[in-house]
C-alpha cells in the first residue's frame, strides 16, 4: 500500500507542479518509468506476499484474535470468569 500511495503522491506533485516533479515529462522516452516505478513495486511486493503466505498468516492471525476477543466479551457478559477452569484448577493448592 506504501508503494502505490507513494505512485499517487508522485502523480498529484507531477500534476501541482511542485518541486522537481513538476519538471518530469509524461513522453514514453522521458520520465514516465519514474510514475510507474512505484505502481510495479507494488505489484511485484503484492505477488510476494500471496506466494510466501504472507497474507494468509496475517488472516488467520486477525480470525484467532476476533474469536479470542468474542469468546472473553461472551463470558465476562454471562458474568463467568474469562479464566479457564484448567488455569483456576492449577491455581488452587
């Protein structure tokens, strides 16, 4: 996301006339592979991440997180302790 927020960044500087970025040319022959530099970065961080799992690690993850945090509001509003029973069983001498 860094990569393609950084791509429209460029774009709105182009377009503003700001700084050197207001200088760069949209020709095919001139600056145009410093926009799309960006976006390809992008795209090929994108392609990483759903091959080495990445993205699935960090689902999953968020699910575990979400069921925890559901599974703790439910007990503590039926009024039950958020503990196991194991934990308060090994607790007791």
């Amino acid at each position: 996301m860094l990569f393609v927020a950084v791509g429209v960044l460029l774009i709105v500087l182009n377009l503003a006339g700001v700084g050197p970025f207001g200088a760069w040319t949209w020709n095919l022959t001139g600056d145009l592979w410093k926009f799309c530099v960006p976006f390809a970065l992008a795209v090929l961080w994108w392609w990483f991440s759903d091959a080495s799992g990445l993205n699935k690690r960090r689902e999953m993850k968020r699910d575990e997180e979400r069921k925890a945090k559901r599974r703790r509001e439910n007990l503590a509003s039926l009024g039950l302790d958020t503990r196991s029973t194991r934990d308060s069983k090994k607790a007791r001498p």
